[in-house]
C-alpha cells in the first residue's frame, strides 16, 4: 500500500493530509491531530482518517477507519471513539 503524508508548514496550525488508495487524501489538524497524534497516529486503533474536519466552530469532528476524533469546544479538547457514528450534522 502506498501512503503519502504532507505535512503543512506550522503558520497553518500543524496541519497533516494523509492519503491511502483506499481512503483518498484528508486533513487532519488542530486538537485532533494532536490526540490522534498522541494515539500513536495511523497505529492507532482509528488507522487513517476517511474524511477532512467538519462540524461548526465548538463542535468539529474526523472520521476515521477504526472511529472518530470529536471535539465539543475548544476548552474540552478531543476525545475518541472506536467504531460506531457520531452525528457531526450540527
């Protein structure tokens, strides 16, 4: 499998887009770059992210393979979720 990752210049925010054959290409910044940092990036039980950040400004979440990164304010920080759907339609 190829896997490609660019990491953006930190002026943007510490910005990575990954790209997989099977997941195309998606950003991933901000407090969920850092938790699924943390996590230990694609080894991580969540693998790769499947779509780019969306959701309003206190409430943004990324999908990933194996779960979710949301995050409800930016005081709260991220958490993790395995597996499942979130509603991010807010």
């Amino acid at each position: 499998m190829r896997i490609v990752e660019v990491l953006v210049p930190a002026t943007a925010g510490g910005t990575s887009i990954y790209w997989t054959p099977q997941t195309g290409p998606h950003e991933v910044h901000g407090a969920i770059r850092d938790l699924w940092a943390g996590m230990g990036w694609e080894n991580s039980f969540l693998h790769y992210p499947t779509s780019d950040e969306t959701g309003s400004d206190s409430q943004r979440v990324s999908h990933f393979q194996g779960g979710h990164i949301f995050t409800w304010s930016p005081a709260q920080g991220a958490s993790a979720q395995r597996g499942g759907r979130i509603d991010d339609s807010q």
